[in-house]
C-alpha cells in the first residue's frame, strides 16, 4: 500500500551559450555557459511503500521511456541512494518519472530527474536538506544537475556546476525540434577535441559575451538571437548530419536564429513571442525534417513540489 508521495516538476535546459575551453585533467572541459529554463517539464513523483523493504524502485513513462535505464544505474536511483546515504537512512522508496524531455537529447533530461529525485526524496523523507548540501550532492550527480534545482537563467563555469544568476526580463519563446535517436554526451565532447585539434584550432578560456547578456537584461529576443552559439553545434553535426538540415528549415520557415540545444541532437529555435512559435512549430512539423515539434517558454523555475499526498 502507498502511504505516502511527493510530486516534482522540473524543467528542461537550453544553453544560450555553451563555450567550451581545453580538456581538463579530470577529463572534463572548462565552460562558460548560459542555462535557460524552459517549461518543459518532467514529473518526478516519489512514494513510500509499506510491508517488505524495496529499497529504490524506478519507474518511467513518456517520451524516450524505452531508453530509460530502470536499474540502480538510473540518474534518480543514484540521487535517492546518495540523499540516503547523506543522512544515513535506508531508503524504501519507488520513484516514478514521467517524461517529457527528450533522452539524450541535449537538454539534460537526466540531470533534471536526478535533481527531481533528490527534492522528491527530500520533502518525503523530510530530512529537510540545507540548500547547500543539496548543491553539492547535485554536482556530485552531474554538471547539469546544480542548474536543474535551480531554474532561471544562470550562467554556468568551472564544468558547469558553479552558478551565476543573470539578469533577464521577460519571456522568451522557443521551438523544440526533437530528432531520431540521442547522442552520448561525452562522444560529442570528443568529436569536439578531435575536430579541433584536425583543424588546429587554438583553444583559449570560454567566457560569455556581454552582449548576450544585454539582450537578457533588455529582454529582446531580436537581439539575442544574434548572439546564440554553441561550441559543440560543429560536432553534433558531424556526428549526426541531419541536426544541420533540421537548423536550416527552422531558419527558413521564420524562426529568429536556431541553435542546437546542449550536446544534441534536439534543435531549438527562438521567435519573436508565443503566436510566433506556434507559427514556427507549425511549418517545422510540416516540413518533415525532424521527429517531433514542441514549443516552450522561459525562463521557469527548478525543481519544486508541485503535490503532496499523506496518509
Ligand atoms: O557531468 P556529467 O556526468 O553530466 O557529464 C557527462 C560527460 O560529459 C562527462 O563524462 C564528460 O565526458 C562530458 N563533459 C565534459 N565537460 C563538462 C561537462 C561534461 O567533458 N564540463
């Protein structure tokens, strides 16, 4: 019998600017980055059952639930275990997720479950976790995992994990092109070292340009659209060809500027308000060039609570 459950929306990402600097000798890359929160959302609900122990069960649904690992190598089976841990309890708990954020897409649907899971578990367990603490066991679940609780528009260094709010005023409105199949992060972060060391290309420090962030503090889509890029666009691409044709279409059927989301292979496009993505996301899904067609808005807020039930 369920006794008790707590629900969690939490919002996908886009990177309005993803700057990727030299390999790290932890094997990671310097960034310098700006999330974006966007209300498209993944619903992570945790219950707690009676009689025999279960440990962490998991539980997925929606899109890309085939992918989806349902064992402990799940993203919220580590974030439960690792909450427990945090507060030396057992955890018996079956965390359930309902997707909407496409797997391995670019958007770090994962990182948002696992950050899901660790407010899930916390509210349920009421082991009521200082921010701080849930800051530092998100970035022990992954880089993107920090920004997942957080939401907003943040700008991201170090390997993504240390965050700064940025001013933004307003909403902006986006299309979503989700493509076939996903692409492995760390394959598109290799693609990327080895495509510029082919090239010869001089890798200095990322930083984020100023007028990025003047287009977010004036709350212009116009002009941000000028200034969206994203060092791992090329090896997305090289990767998967069909990303670049799927950008094109977007730009020829009116959208401001598009840009592949994170690592790949999801495209996304910015538009002028939201009667302008429904146009946009319209002619995209005629034009057949790609999966499935959303529109989203943001920026929205990270992981929270959105129901609690109790016995
Ligand atoms: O931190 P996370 O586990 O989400 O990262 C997945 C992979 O992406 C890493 O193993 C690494 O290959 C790559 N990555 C990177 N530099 C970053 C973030 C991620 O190389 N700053």
């Amino acid at each position: 019998m369920v006794e008790r459950s707590v629900t969690v929306t939490v919002p996908a990402k886009i990177n309005l600017h993803l700057g990727v600097g030299p390999v790290r000798a932890d094997g990671y890359h310097d960034l310098a980055t700006v999330f974006h929160a966007v209300d498209m959302c993944d619903t992570v609900t945790a219950s707690e059952t009676t009689g025999s122990a279960v440990g962490v069960k998991i539980e997925v649904e929606g899109e890309g639930a085939q992918f989806v690992p349902k064992d402990s190598k799940n993203l919220m089976a580590v974030a439960a275990e690792l909450l427990a841990r945090h507060h030396g309890i057992s955890p018996n708990v079956t965390v359930h997720v309902h997707k909407k954020i496409p797997v391995a897409g670019g958007m770090a649907g994962g990182s948002a479950d696992a950050a899901g899971a660790l407010i899930a578990c916390d509210s349920l367990w009421q082991t009521h976790t200082p921010k701080i603490e849930l800051d530092s066991l998100a970035t022990q679940l992954g880089s993107d995992v920090p920004f997942a609780l957080h939401g907003g528009t943040s700008m991201g260094t170090s390997r993504g994990e240390v965050l700064t709010p940025v001013i933004s005023t307003g909403e902006f409105h986006w299309v979503i092109a989700f493509n076939e199949g996903g692409l492995s992060t760390p394959r598109v972060y290799a693609e990327c070292d080895r495509l510029r060391e082919l090239s010869h290309h001089k890798v200095t420090a990322p930083f984020v340009p100023e007028a990025l962030l003047y287009a977010l503090r004036a709350g212009d889509p116009v002009t941000l659209a000028h200034e969206l890029s994203n060092d791992l666009q090329a090896a997305a691409i090289s990767l998967k060809p069909t990303v670049q044709r799927v950008l094109e279409t977007g730009v020829e059927l009116g959208a401001l500027a598009g840009i592949v989301s994170g690592s790949g292979p999801t495209c996304v496009f910015l538009t002028r308000d939201a009667s302008h993505a429904l146009d946009v996301a319209a002619r995209l899904s005629g034009a057949g060039v790609c999966r499935t067609v959303r529109t989203a808005r943001g920026p929205v807020p990270g992981a929270r609570v959105t129901h609690s039930t109790s016995n």
